[in-house]
C-alpha cells in the first residue's frame, strides 16, 4: 500500500474539510445556500482554494452522496454475510435498506440530491462515473444473493427475468416506500401509520410470489429482519446519525 505524501494528505484533509462544511448546509438549508463563496468564507481561505478541489458547488454534492453510498455499500457488504441461507440474505439487506434510511437519514437526504437533474448535469463525468460504480457495486451483492439462491434450488426466475430484474423491483418498492416515509407528511391521515412495516409486507408477500424459499409466514420475516437490524446497529454504532 503506498503511503500518501504530505502534499497528498493536506489535499485530502482539505477536501473533507470542504465535505464536513457544506454537508449541513445543504442538509439544513438546501441546495441554494450552498456555495463556493460561503464555504471559502467559513473555511477563511481564498474561493480559488476551493475550485483547486472542486470545480463547483454541484461537483461537492456528489462527493457528498458518494460518502453517503460507500456507507450504504459497506452495509451491504456486512448483511450479505449475516447468513448462509440465500433468503436471509436478503431480509438482512432489507434490514440495512431499513437501517441506513432511518437510522443515518442524513446521508439518505444526501444521496436523494443526485436525483436533481440540474446538479447531475453540471457535475464531471469522473464524479458520475463513481456515483455509477457505487450503484453498481450494490446491485452486484444483492443480484448475486439472487444468483446463488437459483444455484442452491431456493429460486427459480421465470420469464427469463435477470436477478437484477429482479432486485430492481425490490429497489423500487424499498426506494420509493422510504422517500415517502420521509418527506410525505400525510402518510398517517392517509392510512398507513407505519410504514416500516408495510414495506416489509410488501417485501415478503414479493417474495412468495416468487416461490423463494424457505417461505416462512410474516412472523418470521419480521423476527429475521429484528435479529439482522439488531446486528447491523451494533456494526455501524458509530455512523448512525439518528439513534
């Protein structure tokens, strides 16, 4: 492993004090606070200082939410492993879905900001192209527990549906349910008081559907998806920023 220089590292640790600064300014105020004349202010150097490390404010949003991915995708990497059992698997993604868009709600904001076609188009190819490589890392871990179900005979895709046809609509479902949950403030009045647990029905009735076994009943889905939740909290204590 090479050892950065000394240059190297006070880039480095410029750029995450840049990151630590408009973190809370886009999270508490938005996107249209957010910018280079403020963060060389709050930082007392020189605006071009900071277009040394960033070309514009769009360019340092994405270096946020990619901070916010890789800790989703370390997530992952720990759920995938919570069980040899390929449905469990899953159920301890859900329960990392569940973990990181509650429990660390402020990198799920982040990350939601890539969504705005006005700062994706005005961001470089490089950065998008890391925003990708993350998706892509993620989708490789759920879409290969999909794969060694079919290997072990739990599963069997019809319709020459892909494993990652198929966690596209388990994202659908988890992505969608979640920004509701967090941005609707009607949810309640509407009839879904807890919407935690409709997602997690949909999920299991999802996957019946499907015919992956073990098929298990309900109470056993929520039972799994506590123990992995519980797991998965004492993991990442240390980087759940709502508790």
């Amino acid at each position: 492993m090479v050892t950065p220089s000394r240059k190297q590292r006070e880039i480095q640790e410029r750029e995450a004090q840049i990151l630590k600064l408009a973190r809370p300014i886009l999270l508490r105020e938005g996107y249209q606070p957010l910018s280079m004349d403020r963060l060389a202010t709050l930082m007392e150097y020189a605006k071009g200082t900071l277009y040394n490390h960033f070309p514009n404010k769009e360019e340092i949003v994405l270096a946020l939410a990619i901070e916010s991915m890789e800790l989703r995708l370390k997530m992952f990497e720990a759920a995938s492993i919570a069980s040899r059992v390929p449905r469990e698997r899953l159920l301890a993604i859900g329960a990392a879905c569940e973990l990181y868009t509650q429990s660390c709600a402020d990198h799920f904001a982040i990350e939601d900001w890539i969504r705005n076609s006005t700062i994706w188009n005005k961001s470089s190819t490089a950065r998008q192209d890391l925003i990708r490589q993350c998706e892509g890392r993620c989708m490789s871990i759920v879409s290969g527990i999909v794969r060694d179900a079919v290997a072990h005979g739990d599963l069997k895709l019809e319709n020459d549906l892909t494993a990652e046809e198929m966690i596209f609509g388990f994202w659908a479902i988890n992505y969608g349910s979640q920004v509701l949950a967090a941005t609707s403030p009607s949810l309640v009045s509407l009839g879904v008081p807890n919407a935690p647990r409709a997602i997690r029905h949909h999920c299991f009735t999802l996957l019946n559907g499907f015919g992956w076994q073990p098929m298990g009943d309900f109470a056993d889905h929520i039972k799994a998806m506590d123990r992995f939740g519980d797991l998965l909290r004492k993991q990442f204590a240390d980087q759940l920023t709502n508790r």
